[in-house]
C-alpha cells in the first residue's frame, strides 16, 4: 500500500481482525501480492480509461495512486508532465479536500456510499501535486482535510474513522512533509503522527528476529506482528520523507539496541522506559495505546529517527536472508519474490543513507526486471523502481540499460518536456547533438551572411565616394 495497493497490508489486518477492509478494496482483483489495478474481476476493463491517466487498466482502485506516482517518477527523472495529466489529478479531488481512489465522472459530487474518501490517495495526490506545483489550493484543501479526520491516537486508517495504520499514517507524513508542513505540528488529542506510527513498532520485548520492525495494525488483544511493507513505509516516514526521497551519505546500520534481558532504552513503551511493555504514560497500561483504550498495542517510546534506524536495520536483515529481496506475504505465495516491496524497501533504506544495502537490492531488481510481469507496463510499478534508482543517486531515467522513464510515458500522456529536451533549451554545448550541430551551422550562416552585406556596403561607399 505504499508504493501500490498491497494486499499484504489487507491480509494482515483481516487475519488480525482488526479492521474490515474497504469494500471496494477487498473485491479487487488479486495478482501475486499486489491489488491489480490494471484489470477488473471479470479481467477486462470495464471502460477505457481518460487518455490523461497512465496505465490502461481499469483505474477504479487505483487511479490516483498510479497517477500520483507516476508524476512523481516522471519529476524525478527530469521530465515535464504534460499538463492535462497534472489537470486530471487535481480533478479528481472532492469538495471537501478528499480524494477517493478514481472518480468516473468528476463533474458530479462525490459519493462516499459508493466511493468512501480514501486517505492514502488523498496523501500520495498531495505528494504528487507539491512536486509538480501550481496547484497550492488542491494541496490546501486536501491537508486541512486530512487534518480534519485524524485519529485520537494521532494517526489515520485506510478511510476515515477506520482504526490507524501504519501505512496509512506513513504516506500522510509523507504529504505533510512534501508540502512543506512539520508532520509533527499536526496533532489531536495531544498526540502526534508519530506516536502512532511508533506505536506499531516491535521493540525488545520482542523476539530478537523481530525488533525493530513494525506491524500493520495491532491485533485485537494489542499483539504486534512484524510487517515488511508496513515497515518500510514507516522507516521512510520516521525519516520525514515523502516517496521522492532525496539520496544520503552512506552510513552504517544501527540496529535496535537492547539488553540481554530485552531491556532497552525506551524501547519499551513506559515512557521512563522501564515499563513493562505496556503503553500507559506510566509504563502500566493495558496494552493499549489510544488514549480510549483501544489504539495500538505495545509500540516504542523511540524518537521518529530512532524508529527509523532500528525499522531500517530490520529491513537490511529480511532482505539478506532472502537474497536482497522480500517475500509476498499472500496466501499461498510461498517464496514468491515481492518486487514492489522490494522497491519500497530500497527507497527507504536509501532515504537513511544506507546505500550499500540498498545498492544490493536495486540490483536484485536490475536483475529481475524481466521476470516481473508489470514491470513492463503497468506505471505504478515502472514508477516504483524509478523513485527507488532516484533514492539512490542514480539516473530515475534508466536502470541498467532498461529504459525505466520510456517505460512510463508509453503508458499515458506524453511528456511536456523529457530531460534531453530541457537540457536543449537551455543550450548546453556538449557538442553531441544534432541540435547544437544545425544550431552552429546556422550560427554560422548568419554571420557568413553578414560579412558579406558588410562587404557590399562598404564597396557601394567607396564607388560613391570617387
């Protein structure tokens, strides 16, 4: 769900009972560990979607998501959208600042009965149109929504009023973060977007494999079970970083740091940090971490870096017991590689400045590119690896020969402008381009063409001077 609708995030919370996934969400079509949104249950699309909309699939659970991120891959390869498909985004919002996951027909109100609000598009949009610019009033009207229906425990779920999750408090920090706003200063009840992303970490209370890394939703009796997909949305966000991560220094993992006894320094949720697990200000709660007693389980008491630092270090680990990539989480998915996670947990790792682990991953990628069906189409998905190269100082354009941004602007409108094009009307001269070979040339023919009007002139002054 960070990089595209996962399933992994939905099973979880089905398999917790914590939450009842979104009607429309549950009904969609699933391949390998991702929501299809390239497809209806029938397996065709229903209507062809609007020609400013990347992918041609059926945008109906996930036309926002696509769109947001494809412009988003698109800025970070050094691409001008076109303009109808920033247009369309904005179009898609909802009087009261909201975004669902498509609307149809956007001259018609919306219809939460049939299309609830969704805060997940409505973040990733807000991310989407703060790189693009020119339309603060969307960006406005959207974060005042979000604001509007945060969660007691300082978070968001899915739809409103649905208990918070770390997925979705993730990509709100995110948008909060890309428009400019401290996500910090957002708060209810006196809680925060990072209490209650921190709220789902595993901390050292827990099995050694498990710390540090995060659950989707806390089960019915507050228990946490580690998530990859949850954590790495929630590493990126406890960094303060929305999913156009900017590259770092490379340094070193710091793994959760915990006693032989499973005591650590704040890592229980006491708030001294020798509580016993429990996330009463006192460290005596009942296991609950909503202030009406029904939020979110054990969690840290870790600042959001330090969250992030243990969050990353887990990930490192998952992904070299699995070969540099991690795993679907579906029924019956056994060993099946999760390329878009995989995606997401390079953007992550590389937006904490630990590069060489995600170096290794990007390769696995590299690597596997022919082997993953949407790869080779689907926008989302070609997206993701573009703001995964990105997060690494690479070329978003281009991965390993795979020509990642020709990829994504085959499958909606063409660009305004691609990167080649921009660095021509800005008259560079490294003397490789047709452009600046007839530029010269026709240089030259003007000044040829002046030295001889000089010599003509000045030869009719001197015969009429005799």
């Amino acid at each position: 769900m960070f990089l595209r609708r996962s399933i992994t995030a939905v099973a979880a919370a089905s398999a917790l009972c914590a939450v009842t996934a979104p009607a429309a969400l549950a009904a969609a079509p699933i391949s390998g560990s991702s929501i299809a949104g390239t497809s209806t249950a029938a397996g065709k699309s229903a209507k062809k979607p609007p020609s400013a909309l990347y992918g041609k699939g059926d945008p109906k659970y996930d036309g926002v998501w696509r769109q947001s991120l494809a412009l988003l891959a698109l800025d970070a390869a050094g691409a001008e959208p076109a303009r109808k498909a920033v247009d369309w985004l904005v179009g898609q919002q909802c009087r009261d600042g909201s975004f669902t996951a498509y609307r149809a027909e956007p001259g018609k109100p919306c219809d939460t009965k049939k299309t609830p609000a969704d805060t997940n598009a409505t973040a990733v949009a807000v991310q989407a149109l703060s790189v693009t610019g020119g339309a603060d009033g969307t960006v406005r009207k959207a974060l005042a929504w979000l604001g509007s229906v945060q969660n007691e425990d300082g978070g968001w779920g899915y739809n409103p009023g649905g208990p918070s999750d770390a997925n979705s408090v993730s990509v709100v920090i995110g948008a909060y973060s890309a428009a400019g706003r401290k996500p910090e200063k957002t708060t209810k009840s006196g809680k925060s977007p990072y209490d209650a992303l921190t709220s789902f970490q595993l901390g050292c209370g827990e099995k050694a494999a498990s710390r540090g890394a995060f659950a989707y939703q806390p089960g019915k009796d507050g228990e946490l079970a580690a998530n990859d997909d949850a954590t790495a949305a929630a590493v990126l966000a406890g960094l303060g970083s929305g999913l156009q991560a900017d590259p770092k220094s490379d340094r070193a993992l710091k793994p959760m740091s915990c006693g032989k006894d499973g005591e650590g320094d704040g890592k229980k949720s006491g708030s001294d940090g020798k509580g016993d697990g429990k996330s009463g200000s006192d460290g005596k709660g009942d296991e609950k971490n909503g202030s009406d007693g029904k939020g979110s389980g054990k969690g840290t008491d870790l600042a959001p870096d330090e969250a992030s630092e243990a969050g990353a270090a887990h990930l490192a680990s998952v992904l070299d017991d699995h070969g540099h990539h991690l795993l679907a989480a579906t029924p019956g998915a056994k060993d099946t590689p999760d390329y878009g996670n995989t995606a997401d947990a390079v953007i992550a790792l590389a937006a904490g400045g630990h590069q060489a682990e995600a170096r290794k991953s990007l390769d696995w990628l590299a690597a596997k590119l022919g082997s993953w069906d949407k790869a080779g189409s689907d926008p989302a998905a070609v997206a993701g690896v573009m703001l995964a190269v990105h997060a690494t100082g690479g070329d978003a354009a281009t991965l390993k020969g795979t020509k990642l941004l020709d990829r994504l602007a085959a499958t909606g409108p063409e660009p305004a402008r691609m990167p080649d094009e921009k660095k021509a009307a800005g008259g560079t001269t490294d003397g490789g381009g047709d452009g600046d070979v007839l530029r010269w040339s026709l240089l030259g023919a003007g000044l040829a063409a002046g030295v001889g009007v000089g010599f003509l002139i000045s030869a009719r002054r001197r015969r009429q001077g005799r």
